[in-house]
C-alpha cells in the first residue's frame, strides 16, 4: 500500500516544463530589467504590457507548491510538507543574507575604487555604508533592502506562509480563496504592509497584497485549473484575452509615444492610474491572467516544442532559479557598472546583454551537470547495525 501511495504522489507531481522554461524567461528579464537604459531590455513584458516578469514568479510558485505539495499534504502528511517547506525558506533567506551581504561589499567597493558615489545612492545602499551597525540587524529582520533585493522577502514570506494556506485549500478551497481575496481588499483599502526601513517606509512587494496572486495559484494547483477549463476553453474568455492585451499594450505605447499618450481620454487616465506595482494593482493580475488563458489554451503540457534544442536554455536556467536569480542580480550591476564606466553605446549595451544570458546560460548547465553527480555518502547515522556499507551505498 505504502508503494502505491509513493507511485500515486511521484505521478501527481510530474514536472511541467512549461513553468521550467516560463522561470527561464523571467530571469532573462529581470537580468535585463535590472540594468538601467539598455536597450535590449525593450524585449522584455514589461514594456508591452501591465505586468511583468514579478507576476510570472510569484504565479509560479504559488502553482508549485499546491501542484507538488498539495497531494503530499492530501495524503496526510503534512509535517513533511511542511518541513519541505520551511526548509526552503531558510535556504532563501540565506541565499537573501549572502546576496545583501556580497552585493553591498560589490557596490562599496567600486564606489572606492572609482571615486563615484552615484552607485550607493543609486542602489539605496549609502545609509548602511555610513551606519551598517544599525543596518545589519535591520537587514537581517528583512526590514532593510537594497534596490534590486526587493523580491526575494516576498517570497520568503509567501512560501513560510504555504502550509497554512495549502492546508486550508485542501479543506474549503473556494473559502480560502474568498479569504485570499478579502485580505487583498483590505490591504488596499486599509493600507496594510511590513514595515520598512528607514521608518516610515514600506516594502516594495506588499505581501498583503502579492498574497492573492499567490494563493489564486495554489488554488489552481490543487486542483482548480480543472474547475476553469471551461473558461479556458470558452472562445468568448479567449477573445477577452486577446483584447485586454490588446487594450494594455496600446496604454503603454502611450508611455513611450507622446501623441497617443494625448489620446487617452481623460476619465480613463484617472480610472486606471496609479497602475501600482507594490499593492498588485488589478490592471496587472487581470493582465498576467489573461496572458495564462492563452499560454494555457495555445501552449498544452506535453507541447513536442519543449524538447527542442532551442527552448533548452531556458528550461534549463528555470530549473535553477534561485542562484541564476541571485547570481544575475551581480550580473546586472556588473553590466551597468561597464556601461556607466567604459561606454553607453549600442554595441556595449548588446554585448553586456548578450554576455550575461550567456554566463547564466552555463552557470545552469553546470548546476544540472553537478545535480547528476551520484551520492556515494550516506548518514552514518542511518546504519543498521550489522548491515554492510555498500548496501546503504546501493540503496
């Protein structure tokens, strides 16, 4: 029976590529994101559409963990899940630390080294560099972040948060959305959030708020996709889709083209603005939503055009998010760092880009050659007494 169990859980959670390669393409345009007027970041979502490659992640994360957690915890076992789980927490809060910690040394030194204080007033780190007494334990408390360091918090506290919230959907899913829901309102209306640092301050990524596009995608891992496949599925909800796009690509044309920005009519400009990316405003989780129901409808799960050759690189570097996230944050201030020092031209900004994807692309390859290394070495505390090395080797 315990065989059984095991074959139904390792079926339950059958890796999606999709989401390996979706990752693999929000960390391209966060890497690109990150570096301040280049160009080849046009090629990001960001700038075509309300959301951007923040709504992918937490979307995905939220998937996952009801997807691979959910039937764990169905199952009755939900001290491992949970253990699971805050196991990874305390991998990305170390992993948060280590990056504050060694991007704040990378930003000091270069403003040394080149005499230019515009890097630590840039990248919010020049308070810490006069008081970092103060500051360490306000970073260590995730109340102090440096710019670009904003999203890992957020999932530190989505993902200490899942177990509770995977255990209430798996007993009244569509209660617990409804709550997820009413939590976001009251964040909105109310302005609830963790408190920042210096006082007075807020985080970037509101959890209150983020909490929702999290929750809406436990809720589909654990079984809700199945409830929206008629919408999924519906021709009217796909020509809804197409439009919304549609409508958020030509309002953020107007962002870069002065006379249509002159043609939005002035009742819609105050119905839709601030778009606001800390609170989730609804312009862009309706737009991340209706970029899933094509994905979801053109892009099935067993697409033949996820083995190809071409799409390997990012499946690759989203089956390694987290240190291809952390590494491409040093990346980033690597290539603007080029950029600011040595030359802003056409040519460097291609050549910055194109050498980071590239340098991420083969950190990934190494990781997944490294992750195929056998493990010969066993917990010498797991030995059965009168049972052979070896044996515990095989097994």
């Amino acid at each position: 029976m315990a065989d059984q169990d095991k074959t139904s859980l390792s079926l339950a959670v059958e890796r999606d590529l999709r989401l390996d390669l979706f990752r693999g393409v929000g960390l391209w345009m966060i890497f690109l994101d990150h570096i301040p007027d280049d160009f080849v970041a046009w090629l990001t979502l960001r700038n075509y559409g309300f959301s951007d490659a923040a709504e992918f992640f937490v979307f995905i994360s939220g998937y996952l963990a009801g997807y691979i957690y959910g039937p764990i915890i169905g199952a009755g076992h939900f001290l491992a899940a949970a253990k699971r789980l805050f196991t990874r927490v305390w991998q990305m809060y170390v992993a948060h630390i280590m990056l504050f910690l060694l991007f704040t040394a990378q930003i000091a030194r270069t403003v040394r080294k080149f005499d230019n204080p515009m890097y630590e007033d840039e990248f919010n780190v020049h308070n810490f560099l006069q008081h970092p007494d103060i500051l360490i334990g306000q970073a260590l408390t995730l109340r102090y972040k440096p710019v670009d360091l904003d999203v890992l918090p957020l999932y530190i506290s989505l993902v200490a948060a899942s177990p509770l919230i995977l255990w209430c959907l798996l007993r009244r899913p569509n209660w617990t959305l409804l709550g997820s829901i009413l939590l976001y309102v009251g964040a909105r209306l109310f302005d609830w959030n963790f408190a920042s640092y210096p006082p007075g301050t807020h985080w970037y990524f509101n959890p209150f708020a983020w909490q929702l596009m999290f929750v809406f995608a436990a809720w589909c891992g654990v079984g809700g996709v199945a409830k929206l496949q008629v919408i999924i599925q519906s021709r009217t909800a796909l020509i809804l889709a197409f439009a919304w796009i549609a409508f958020a690509f030509l309002i953020v044309m107007t962002w870069h083209v002065p006379f249509l920005d002159a043609m939005v009519p002035k009742w819609m400009i105050k119905a839709i603005y601030p778009i606001d990316k800390t609170d989730l405003d609804m312009l862009r989780f309706t737009h991340f939503l209706a970029l899933a129901l094509v994905v979801a409808r053109f892009f099935p799960r067993k697409s033949e055009i996820l083995a190809s050759k071409w799409l390997r690189p990012m499946v690759l570097c989203g089956q390694h998010s987290l240190p291809l996230f952390c590494f491409g944050v040093f990346l980033s201030f690597g290539a603007h760092w080029i950029l600011v020092q040595y030359s802003h031209g056409v040519w460097a900004q291609l050549l910055v880009s194109v050498g980071g994807i590239l340098i991420m692309i083969g950190l990934a390859w190494l990781l997944g050659r490294a992750q195929k290394v056998p493990n010969l070495f066993v917990d010498a505390a797991e030995f059965e007494e009168g049972k052979p090395v070896l044996e515990h080797v095989k097994a």
